[in-house]
C-alpha cells in the first residue's frame, strides 16, 4: 500500500491548502532547518494516531494535550470570529485490490474577538474507493476502520518504517540488547515458528501428562508411586526456577560484557586495543570450550558410576564368597541327589523281589481282601493264619500297587530350587569380575582428564588476567585526564569481574540444571518399572510422535533463526557497503554478534572480526539503518507493501553517505517519503539526487516559508510554500 497525495489545510505552518503527491520510489522534501519539514511528518502521523511531536518534551502527544498549536497562526490571526478548521488528508493506494482509502483527521475551534475556545477531540474520517467499481462509501464501523488502519501500517512495524532521525538511536540502541532481536522478530515470519514452537510444547505437555495418569493408574505401588510423582513435581518446578536463574544470569552478563565493550571504543588507542581484544576473545572461547568439556566429564563422572561399573569397586571378595558358596551348595545338591536315588534302587529291588508270580493287581485288590479276611488262599486253596507268612504274602500283594505309585514320581530335593538362579548369578560375577579389577584405572583416568582440563583452566584464567592488567594499564594510558582514567579503570574493572561472577555462577547454574534433569530421568525410569500390565500402543506412540515434534519444532526454529541471522548479515552488509561506497574513511564490515542470554547486537569488524573500535556517529547511524533494512529486504517479495516515512535521517551523514543512502532506499522500499535539508543549499548534491541513474527517484520538492524579514518576530503571518522540482 502506497501513498498517493497528502492534503493539508491550516496544519501548523502549512496555512491554507496545500497538496503534495507521491510516485514510487525515493520521494525528497527538501527544506532548511526550521522550514516545516518535521511538521510534514507531524502531519502523517496527526492523522494516523492523533498525535504530534512536541519538541520541547521531546515526545508524542495526543491533540487533547495540544489543542489549538496544530492550528495555523496565520489562520488563526486572520479570524478574529468564527469557525477555525486544521485538517490532513492522506490518500493511500491498495495495488493489490485496486483500492484507494481516504484518511483525514479534522480539528476545529471558535475564535471569538481573537480568543479561541478550545476543543477536546479531533474527528477522523475514513473513505473507502474501490477503483474497478468507481464507488466510494464512508467507513463509520469501527472494527473495520481498526482492520483498514493496521493494513495500511500494522502497529507492530511502525516504529521501523515510520520514524525521525534521532528516534534512530531507540529503534535499535546498543544500551538495549533486545533491540534488534525484536525488529527481527516483528519484521520477519520467526514468530511463525514461535507459535508452532509453543503448539508443541503444549502438545507434547499434555501427552506426556496423560501418559503419566496411565502409569499412576497401571502401578503396583501406589504409596511409592505417589511419592515418585510428588519428587517430580518437585524437581520440576527447581528446574524451572533454575532455567528462569540461567536466563537472568545471561542477560545480566550480556549487560557487563556490553558495557565493558562500550569502555573501550571510548579509548583513543584503538588499535593496541583491538589486539589485546582479540586475543582476550581468544582466550575466552577456549576457556568456554574447556568448561563446557569439564562440564560434561563431571556430568560423566556420576554417569560412570553405573555405566562403568565404578559402584562395584571393593566387591572382589564378595564374588569369592559367592563362589565358594555356590560351590558348597552345588556338592550338597549333588549328595542329596545320591541319596535318593540310591535309596529309590533299594524300592526298586524290594518291589521286584515282591513281584514273582503274577502281574501288579492280579489278582485284584477286593480278592486279596477277602484272602486276608477269610484267612485263606483262594488261589491254591491253602491256609493263611493271621500275621503268618503266608498271610503277610497276601498283604505285601496288597500294598504293592501304592508304593509303585509313589516311587514314579521322583522325590523333590528342597522346598524351592534356586538352582538356575545361583548359575546365572554365578556367571554373572565371572563376567564382571574382569571389569573389576579394570575399575581402579578407568576412575585414575578420568581424575588425570578432569586434573589436566582444571589445570588448564587455570593456566587461562591466568593468562586473562595478565590481559585483563594490559587493558587496564592501556586504559589508563590512553585516556585524556588522569579523572577520566581512574574513572574508566574503575568501572571497566567492576563490569569485568562481573562477568567472571556471572561466567562461574552460569556453570554452576548449568551443572545443576544436568544434575536435575538425570533425577528427572531416573523418577520416570522408576515409575515405569512399577506399572503391571503394559501401557497402551497408541498412548506410548502419542508420546513419542508429540515430544519428537516438540524437540523438531525447537531444532527447526533455531536453524531457521541463524540462517535468518546470516541472510540478515550479509543483506546488512551489502546495504552497509553500498551507502558508505563514496567514502574513503574505514568502516569495517557488519557483524551481527549472538550475546549470551540468545540477542544479537550488530556491530562492526575489522578483517580479522575484532570490532573498531572509535567509530563516528555516521557510521554507528549507519549500522542501525543497515539492520533495518536487511529484515525488509531480506523478506522479499511477501505481498506486504508499506512506505517508508522518515524525517532528517542523513542529518548526520556526509554528502557520500547521503548519496548512498538515497541509493539504498531505493532499492530496498517500494516508496519512501523522506524529509531531509542536505539538498537545500548543496546544489550539486541535489543534481545528483535528480540524475543519479541508480537513485530510482520519485517526487522532489523544496519547502521555503513564504514570510518576510521583518516579519519574522511572530509567524501570524507564517505559510509555506511547496515547489516541484522534477
């Protein structure tokens, strides 16, 4: 969406009607200082927000604070009874619908014999043209006008597009690390990611919440499965509170490191500077390599604990004892097994002498009954006396069939056989038995690895510190009053030894954060061995796919963000290079540089990537405009299309700046509306801006108050008149 034409009518010093329209690409007001330049941008924004700057409290502030200043004095002075009326009309064209929409903002007063009688509230109206129609209809609903509004300039976006020249310095300040995370964050499409980043975080919460209601429910413990949860909750909520404590503690080193980086550019001795810079960052990476690496070995230390088998460490004897046990117990086995089965040979035999002239149950068992009772034979007719040999015959015949029932089934040894138990106990400390006696020299190994990192440690830490004496004696060489010098010594001390506060208290933050993470790790291991049953498929599925997608979305949005990162840098770079190509002076390449708490802060590099340090404030101005500016280009063409508005931007700039600037705009927005007083009195800086074939030039024009000399002492008389030049 691009702007047609601005109207106004008795707005500050543009008395009367005036019209001024717009074309694509770099649209220039020229104009002296004091000529009504800001008051053109006052104008748009009067009629976006109601509001106008205010200089002399440096701020934006509404029409009913205001009131009659945005009134023309000439008007004013000439109506001395009446109906006073200020009004600004913008027209803006919607290219994609074909669509023009009509803004104006009225503010109207009585004057009576010169008194004007105040009114509170300007009248706002918006029209609406559809071209291809050629109808037009008055937007009176107010969720529409909010709808048509944020297409024309999304709230979240003006400050990047619409903006004076030393609201520059806020839109990214270096004092604020957050600054051009946020523009990235506002002007690109990260935040898609963040939002499904959150989606599956809230996804992968509740899965795994359900999945834990599945164990509670499914344990055979629930007095310790209980107890498990609320360890949980517990070390959660540490964690979080750990987490927010990482956080602050990386904002807060972000915070001194910057501030000691801002100590040094203020130091005349760049160069010596920058050496000593270079290697001080050289010496921290290493230093940051080496406690991430220590950090890990103590975290493995615990870990080897089970991993290697260190627990075992002192338990030679016991698989001896073991072993000797286990052997007694197999010979009592063996002789109890001996035993019996001798004794079942003796049963075996017995039956078998029983056993001589007929088969088991013949004759049958109610027969040898009656035998016995009638005390006779009845297979040879003979007799047999009660307890006589040949009655007890009848009777052994008897219980024959029972006790070969009883010796077919084997006789069990003990109660319970442990057997193949004791084995695969056995065998087991065989196999570790070896790993044992290898314990003494893996643990010897790691102390020596953690001893030699410490060691070097502590070589850096020194090796700092004798560069951390040269900076401060640098310092207090270089400054210009020997106030000054101890000044800067004094803080540029305090700020560095807080970020070696904020280093060590950030490990440590770290190493508790690993340390409650393996709880964490170990309750959900132990609360899974308690449940009976198997947990559905589906649910274990659920889980995994939504924690998957949690840790995919999270890897995704960091890759997408550094790449964003590297496009936005070399975008910035090439619109660094192009806007100081006419200047000879140093000016280093952009680098956008990650702070420990996740920000970026651009910055500027000599070839070896130590900063310069020393910059003016063009080039500084030049950097944040270049950052700007690589989020809009680096976005392509997205269908968004919005006109960069902006007053005295090259105020501070050199004529080669200006002109690359000019070049650069171009190139980058669609349209540009810029306010700007180079041009006034350098005529030829304003040929080249009419003739530049790389400038994509729109509309030119020059602002002068139409007052006379002696007229100067009030503007009563004040109006301004605009002439184009192209």
């Amino acid at each position: 969406m691009i702007i047609r034409k601005i109207e106004l009518e008795n707005f500050m010093c543009y008395s009367g009607k005036n019209c001024i329209t717009f074309s694509e690409g770099i649209n220039v007001v020229i104009g002296d200082n004091g000529y009504g330049k800001s008051k053109l941008y006052d104008a748009f924004y009067w009629v976006m927000y109601d509001q106008v700057f205010v200089s002399e409290k440096k701020e934006f502030q509404n029409t009913r604070t205001v009131r009659s200043a945005i009134i023309s004095d000439k008007i004013k002075a000439d109506t001395q009874n009446g109906k006073i009326n200020a009004s600004v009309k913008i027209t803006f064209h919607n290219l994609d619908r074909d669509s023009m929409y009509i803004l104006e903002r009225r503010y109207s007063v009585l004057s009576k014999e010169g008194i004007i009688q105040e009114n509170n509230d300007s009248e706002f109206t918006l029209l609406e043209k559809e071209l291809s129609y050629l109808n037009a209809r008055m937007v009176t609903d107010d969720e529409r006008r909010k709808s048509i509004l944020n297409n024309i300039l999304p709230s979240q976006i003006k400050d990047y597009l619409w903006f004076q020249g030393e609201q520059v310095e806020s839109i990214i300040d270096f004092n604020k690390h957050d600054t051009l995370t946020k523009a990235i964050n506002v002007l690109s499409n990260i935040s898609r990611y963040d939002a499904l980043k959150n989606i599956a975080s809230i996804a992968a919460k509740a899965a795994n919440n359900e999945y834990d209601r599945e164990l509670k429910r499914l344990s055979k413990d629930t007095v310790k499965s209980s107890k498990l949860e609320l360890d949980k909750k517990n070390i959660e909520e540490e964690l979080k509170e750990l987490l927010l404590e990482e956080e602050e503690i990386n904002n807060n080193l972000s915070r001194a490191e910057s501030r000691s980086e801002d100590l040094l550019n203020k130091q005349v001795d760049a160069q010596k500077v920058s050496i000593l810079q270079e290697r001080r960052n050289g010496y921290i990476t290493q230093l940051e390599e080496l406690n991430q690496s220590l950090s890990f070995e103590q975290n493995n230390f615990h870990r080897k604990m089970f991993r290697n088998k260190w627990v075992l460490k002192g338990t030679e004897n016991l698989q001896k004892k073991y072993a000797n046990r286990f052997s007694h117990y197999e010979k009592t086995k063996l002789k109890l097994e001996t035993e019996r089965d001798l004794q079942e040979k003796i049963e075996d035999e017995v039956i078998s002498n029983l056993q001589t002239r007929l088969p088991i149950n013949v004759p049958e068992p109610n027969y040898l009954e009656w035998m016995l009772e009638k005390q006779r034979c009845l297979v040879c007719d003979r007799e047999a006396i009660k307890n006589s040999a040949a009655w007890l015959k009848i009777n052994e015949l008897l219980d024959l069939p029972s006790k070969m029932q009883k010796n077919e089934k084997q006789r069990p040894l003990t109660l319970h056989n442990f057997s193949d138990d004791f084995k695969r106990l056995y065998q087991n400390g065989l196999s570790l038995s070896n790993r044992i006696n290898e314990i003494d020299d893996d643990i010897n190994d790691t102390l020596l690895k953690s001893s030699e990192m410490n060691r070097k440690v502590r070589e850096l830490n020194n090796q700092l510190l004798i560069i951390e004496s040269d900076i401060q004696k640098l310092l207090v060489d270089t400054s210009l009053t020997k106030e000054e010098a101890e000044n800067i010594l004094k803080e540029y001390s305090i700020q560095n030894q807080k970020a070696k506060d904020f280093k060590e208290d950030l490990n440590i933050v770290v190493q508790k954060i690993a340390h409650k993470k393996g709880i964490l790790k170990n309750i959900n291991e132990n609360l899974e061995s308690l449940i009976t049953g198997e947990i559905a498929s589906w649910l274990i599925e659920k889980k995994n796919i939504l924690n998957d997608f949690e840790q995919i979305t999270d890897t995704t949005r960091d890759r997408v963000f550094n790449n964003l990162i590297t496009t936005l840098e070399e975008e910035a770079n090439s619109h660094y290079q192009n806007m100081t190509a006419g200047n000879k002076s140093s000016k280093g390449k952009i680098k956008l540089r990650k702070l420990p708490n996740g920000n970026y802060m651009p910055e500027i590099n000599d070839s070896n990537g130590n900063p310069l340090l020393g910059l003016n404030t063009s080039n500084l101005i030049l950097v944040k405009l270049s950052a700007i500016m690589a989020i809009i280009s680096a976005k392509g063409n997205s269908g968004e299309i919005y006109t960069l508005i902006t007053d005295a931007p090259t105020s501070v700039f050199g004529e080669d700046y200006t002109i690359g600037f000019c070049k650069t705009i171009s190139k980058v927005y669609k349209q540009s509306i810029i306010m700007s007083k180079e041009f006034y009195k350098n005529h030829e800086l304003r040929n080249e801006l009419l003739t530049n074939p790389e400038i994509r030039i729109g509309k030119v024009y020059t602002i002068t108050p139409s007052v006379s000399e002696n007229e100067r002492i009030d503007r009563n008389n004040l109006s301004t008149e605009i002439d184009l030049l192209n």
